[in-house]
C-alpha cells in the first residue's frame, strides 16, 4: 500500500543527497501526478535533472501533469530528440492544451518537432472553435469494423492499445468513417470468440458534435454514466472522443466560471496566479462600476429624504443593517433558483411554485429577524422616547423588504434566463441594486408617518 | 445515431394512443436515464403502467434514474414479487441511496423483500458514517487471486462481470480480504494467457480508507484520473469500491454546498422543490440574524457622525454606493482566495503572494472607480457650491475603501483556513461587516475634514 507523502519526503531527501541511482527506482514507483507535485517544490535549475531520470512512459505522463511554467521550463531546457520522445507519447489532446499555453516560440519549437501527421492533427484540433467538444476530443480512439468478430476485435485491441486514451469503449466504423454503433469492452468480453461486432454492438449511440460546446459532452458523460463519448462531425462521420477525466475537468471549470460569476468576477481561463495584474482589473472592474453607478439611484432615493434624515438623523444608523440583511436574503434566493436552473431542477414553469415557496420562506424569515430586531432596538436605545418608533418601523421593514428582496431574487434570474440571457451575471448586480431602492423606500416611508416627519 | 427528443415525443403519443405493444419495443431501446425523464412528465397514474412494460433489466436501470418521489410511488404500488426482482437487479450502493432517502414504511418493505446476505450488505453500508467513503461505496467489484494465470482471470471476468459494477480494474486480494494489488482490464488483454496476475499487477495502490470523507475518494479519482478506487478498512482489507461516475456525483454536490455557504445558506442535502418551508427557514435564518446583530456595529459607527449628517445631510446620499462597491471588491477577491483555496493553487504560504496581487489589483480598481465617480459627482451636483468636496470625499474614499476591502478579502478566508475553520462560511458575513465599518469610517473622516464638521 502507497503512502505518497512518506515516498515524496524520501525523494526529496534522495535529491538533496545526490542519490540519483535510488531516486530513479523510487520515482519510478510513484503516480506520475505526485511526481509533478513533487517537482514543483523543487528550485528551477534541477527540474530537468530529475525530469530526465524518469522511465519515458512515465516522464510523459509527469509532463502531463505539470504546470504551464515547469512545462515551459522543460521545454525550453530539451534537446530536439527530448523533445520528440516526450511528444511521441503525449495523446492529442494534452498536446493541444499544452500548445495553447505556450508563447509563441515555444509552440514553434513543439511544431518542429511534431512528425507530419501529428502537426496535421494538431492544427485539425486547434481549428475548432474554443470551448467546443472539437476542441478538447482526442483522436486516439479504437475502433472497429462491423463485419469483424470478437476475436478479429480483441486482436486489433491488442495491436493498437497501448497508444489509446480508452479501450474500454470501442467505436464500430464503415468505409467512410461513419460511427455505425459502439461496443464496450465488457460486452467484447461475455461475447463468443466467433460473434460478430455487428450482432453485439449497441446502435443507439449517445454522441456529440464537434461544434457543441464541451458542456454538451461532459452532460452527456455524466447523465449516461459514459466512460467516454463519441464526437462526430456533421456527416455523422467520428472525428475523436472525450474521455470521462476531461468530461470531470469541464465540470469543474463550468464550476469555476459559476463562482467567479456569482461574485461579480468575469471568468478567466488562467489560474489566479497566471493572470496578470491588468487582466484581473479588467476582469472585475466592470461590474465594479456597473454597481457603482447603479448607486446613483439609490443615492437619490436617499437624497428625497433628505429633510427627514436632517429631523432625526438616527434613522440613518439603520441604513446600513437593513441594505445588507435584505441584500443578503436576495442573494440567498437567486443563488438557490440560479443554481437549481443551472442543475435542471428548477425549470421557467416552476416560476409559481418557486416564487410560492419563497415568499413562505421569506415571511417566516422576515417575522423572525423583525421579532429580533425588535428586541434590540427596544434594549439599545431604552433611553430613547423615540424607540418604539424606531423598533416598529425597523421590523416592519425588515418583513416587507425579505418578501420584496426573496421575490426579486426569484424574479430576475427566471427573467433572465426567459430572455435567454446568463442569469448569474445579470440577476445578482441587479438584484443588489433593486434590494437597496426597496429598503430605503419601504423604511422612510414608514419613518416619514411613524415620526410625522 | 439517436434524437432523444424525438424519441420522447413519439413514447408520449404512444401512451396517450395506448399503443402498448409500440411503447414497448421504443422504450427498449432508449436509455434508462432518459426514460425515467420521460415518466417524470407523466400522470402519477399511468406511471406504474409504464414502468411494468420496461424489460427487468433496463427496467431496473430506469428505477435508480428516478426521483425520490416516483420511487417512493412505485414501490407502494409494486407487489411483493416484483419489489424483490428490481432489487436483486439493482447495485448495492444505489439501494443504499434508496433506503436513505425513503419513509420508514417503504424501507421496511425493502428490506423484508431482500434476501439475508442482501440485507446484510446493506446494512453494513448503511453503517458507515454519513458523508464517509464507506457509506457511497458498493461490493459489486471483481476480485481476482495473485496466484491466477491471466487466462484463469479472464474465466473468473466472464463468470462474474454480469452483476458487478466494473470490470475494468481487478482487485487483487489474498485469504483474508487483504488488498495485494491492482490489475486494468487493459494490461489483462494484453498480458499473455499464461502470465500470473501477481506479475503484473500493480501494487503500489492508490486506496481510500471506509472512514475517510467521500470526497477524498472522489478527488483521488480525479487526481489519479481513475475508473474506480478500492476502499478498505483499518486492518487493509478490501472492503468495496467507489466508482468515476459517484466520484462526479460528490464532486457535484460538493459544489453546491459551496454555492449554498457563498450566498450564505446551510447546504442542504435535498433538493430545493424536497426541502420544506421551515427545512429552508432554518437553512438561511441563522447567517441573516448574524449579518443582521453585526449591523449594530455599522449603526453606531453612523450614530456617531450624527452631527455631521445633520449638518450635511447630502452625505447620506453617497453611502449605499460606497458600501456596495467596496463589499463586492472585497467579495471578489475572496471568492478567488476561497476557490483558490479549495482547488489547492493557492497554499497558506501563498499569503503574501496573494496579497500583494490583490493591492496592486485593488490600487488599479481604485483609481479607475475613483475617476469614474469624481466625473459623474461634478456633473450630477453641477449646481451645488459642495460638488467638489463631495467628488473628492467619495473617491477618495473608494481608493482606499477598495484596497481595504480587497486585503480583508485575502485575510479573512485564510486566517480563517488557519485557524481550521470553514472559509466560505466564517470568511464571507464578517468580511460584509468589516468593509461596511471601513467604509463608513473613511468616508466620514474624509467629509468631516473637507467640510471642517
């Protein structure tokens, strides 16, 4: 049994001795992501020393795992025969995504050094739009003829496996590379040697088209438990596959993008630490200013009072609590309909349901954090003739304005979406701007009769 | 090539024409997944119908597709005979995921139609703690002996594979359960028929432990990029496994539980439509009464410029933008540090990195927020003889207010990491507190010296 973080301390005790002869053997024995890991612990200038100790299988897959910068470390420290042996054993698909990270000198370099056929298949993936499934598919597939048996099949496994992502699903073709069906390796398996592919394949085939964005597949990966799905071009014809390790990490970017657009950051492909200091402006001051200037309204709102703030000034000391109570209730609201529209539960025709359920929720809410309320406001200010007043129309407030904030964080991201609009990034700017207004209209105009003002 | 649209379209006029037979042979071929999607659209009524014309096979595939209610529904309306036949079909993990979410009289009836090993084995799982490997884990694995030749493992496949939920790695086990190795159903196809599993087995293991939390196993399958993780117990024994497809399940909920603490909602672990009023109530009212109670510290922060309100009252105006604005700067930056956090890019001793990032970052949004604000100040005030102290108090105070906030949002999450607690749910309200509180005070310090308060 592997205890990873006893085998790293003892390679880096390995490094610091010089013992190469025992660090290759242990090295050799550990996941090519610990490696990577390890690596990156390690000062720059000995990255290729350990780097070159590695079995070649293995040190491909290591590269794999590294990071944009060590990647480009190594790639610049290589020999041209380096180079080729690592890119020999890469499969397309990190290949691509390696090359879309690199400066341009660097992808001149790899592009040199990739044989004819691999630079062919490398520009056929790089031509398909971003963030398409042609985009992150690999054409290192298996696949079969309709008219061979199961024997026929698994001998050809066994020729071409050791170069393919999967074998595990294997895709039947005709003569124009059309996708008749696909057989998993099980069925192969329980089949009699003299069956043929045609009789055990499963016609119904779930699959993608290039031009679909990747959520498309990793959704249909997920939905059909799938190992890996088929991606097709327009004429039905197989142009490569996903596989279920990159269907996971376009979940978890999808997630990403989700996060980064709840708070107001537009989403960037780059890591926190490899996107500049400009591009992270540039990614978050516009919704920045958006709510900046949204405040305007909210300013003169304030400013229509303006003769009641100058009679009893401690209304104002209320502003802050109830904008970010109400605000929050929003939140709480379009976050829970946004996230339940992004999951398929919450559907444009549930809009009653939802909204009947939240304003249960929110008038129990509302009553609890008034009672509350309520109760400090009369214990903070007992020396004021005035606390009652204050009480009442703090509560009072609070109960309206989560009833009017829980719908409108219903409302707008449901709005959004029927306008076919991204209802993270539109709902929740809006969403705070219209919780502020509600807040200082419903409270003053309570204040206003409450103090005769 | 499929159209699951058309698909559905065409079982929906099946069933309202009661073209049975046709139904039949359609929903055959459909996958399990899209059927049960399909039945959610029907009347409550025909649902068993339906249900009853599926083959036993595919017809227990489409049963663990379901929602909970239409489940539920199902097995009241199954007989005892047909109850014990999707059971015997279904996975153990899947029943595990059943029984846990039904009503004390259904799982009574689950259980008296399982046989004693079946109950057994449910039983055991259901024994694990909530959220640990031990409770999402099946049995449903192939185990093979060191000592077999590849050909007598392929024999074993063929005998088994049938009710078990992999068959793409083999798990390699001695007399007493204890686990020795791996195998890929990959290296099996290409070892020759003579070779003994024990040498070509994979020993150095990557395992999760049945008391570790369900998402250690999930990200280890993604680290390692792999089909399926063994689970054993304190003793190494192999105990079950924990497959991609549940790796993806808890990865997903995992997310939404981050999502619910970002807005500032308990995770739930029901759906929203499953969860109830009081469920939701209870769900979001906690953090709204603290958000709330720590606005009393905001409002005596006003209360003590009451003078300076009173004397200027047009100062109130300004205050909703301003504590918007810095609250979301601060928001953005850490929601970038808590994911950062989260995905493992950004490390504790990262601190000053971070940091410095985020106060150049923050120096940039200033200013540009600051210009933007300083204009639209002068124009909107163009006719008081106050404009330019107001433009200058308020950007002025967003240069500062902002860098702040953003320095707040790298510190509060990873104190909080540090102290060991939560960062999405300590970090977020109090982050809310302290920029309002930074806020207000600068403002008011800036104003009360512009205008010589």
């Amino acid at each position: 049994m592997t205890d990873i973080k006893r085998q790293t301390e003892k390679a880096l005790v390995l490094i610091v001795e010089r013992k190469y002869k025992e660090l290759r053997d242990l090295l050799s024995d550990m996941p090519a992501v610990d490696i990577a890991q390890l690596m990156g612990d390690l000062p720059k200038d000995i990255i290729p020393l350990v780097y070159r100790l590695l079995p070649k299988e293995l040190a491909a897959e290591t590269f794999v795992e590294m990071d944009t910068d060590m990647q480009e470390t190594l790639i610049q420290a290589f020999s041209d025969l380096e180079l080729k042996e690592v890119l020999q054993q890469l499969f397309l698909d990190d290949t691509v995504d390696i090359i879309e990270e690199m400066p341009a000198n660097v992808v001149k370099k790899i592009l040199k050094n990739s044989d004819p056929s691999m630079r062919r298949d490398i520009n056929e993936v790089l031509h398909y739009p971003k963030d398409s499934t042609g985009s992150v598919m690999t054409n290192e597939y298996v696949d079969l003829r309709a008219g061979m048996s199961v024997q026929d099949a698994f001998k050809r496994i066994r020729r071409v496996a050791v170069d393919r992502e999967t074998i595990y699903t294997l895709y039947v073709t005709d003569d124009d590379r059309k996708l008749l069906g696909v057989v998993t390796a099980k069925t192969l398996m329980l089949a009699e040697p003299d069956d043929l592919i045609s009789e055990i394949m499963e016609t119904n085939v779930i699959y993608s088209l290039t031009t679909d964005p990747k959520e498309d597949a990793a959704e249909k990966i997920t939905k059909y438990g799938l190992l890996a799905i088929p991606i097709v071009d327009t004429e039905e014809r197989l142009v490569g596959i996903v596989t279920v390790d990159d269907a996971i990490d376009v979940i978890k970017e999808t997630n990403e993008d989700e996060f980064a657009k709840m708070a107001a950051v537009s989403p960037s492909d780059d890591s926190y630490f490899r996107t500049s200091v400009p591009k992270h402006v540039k990614n978050r001051v516009v919704w920045l200013l958006v709510l900046m200037l949204s405040g305007i309204i909210t300013g003169a709102m304030l400013n229509h009072f303006e003769e009641a703030i100058a009679a009893v000034p401690a209304l104002v000391g209320f502003i802050p609590m109830l904008m970010d109570t109400t605000g929050n209730s929003g939140n709480q609201a379009s976050t829970l309909v946004i996230r339940g529209m992004a999951m398929g539960e919450i559907k444009l025709k549930d809009f009653f349901k939802v909204w009947f359920k939240e304003i249960r929720v929110a008038a129990c809410i509302g009553v609890l954090l008034g009672i509350v309320n309520c109760v400090r406001v009369l214990i903070q200010y007992n020396s004021d003739p005035d606390r009652l007043k204050f009480a009442i129309a703090t509560s009072c407030t609070l109960l309206l304005a989560v009833c009017l904030a829980k719908s409108f964080g219903v409302i707008l991201p449901m709005l959004a979406k029927k306008l076919k609009l991204d209802p993270a990034i539109v709902a929740s700017p809006m969403l705070t701007t219209v919780c502020d207004i509600c807040t200082i209209l419903i409270f003053f105009t309570f204040a206003t009769r409450l103090f005769k003002l």
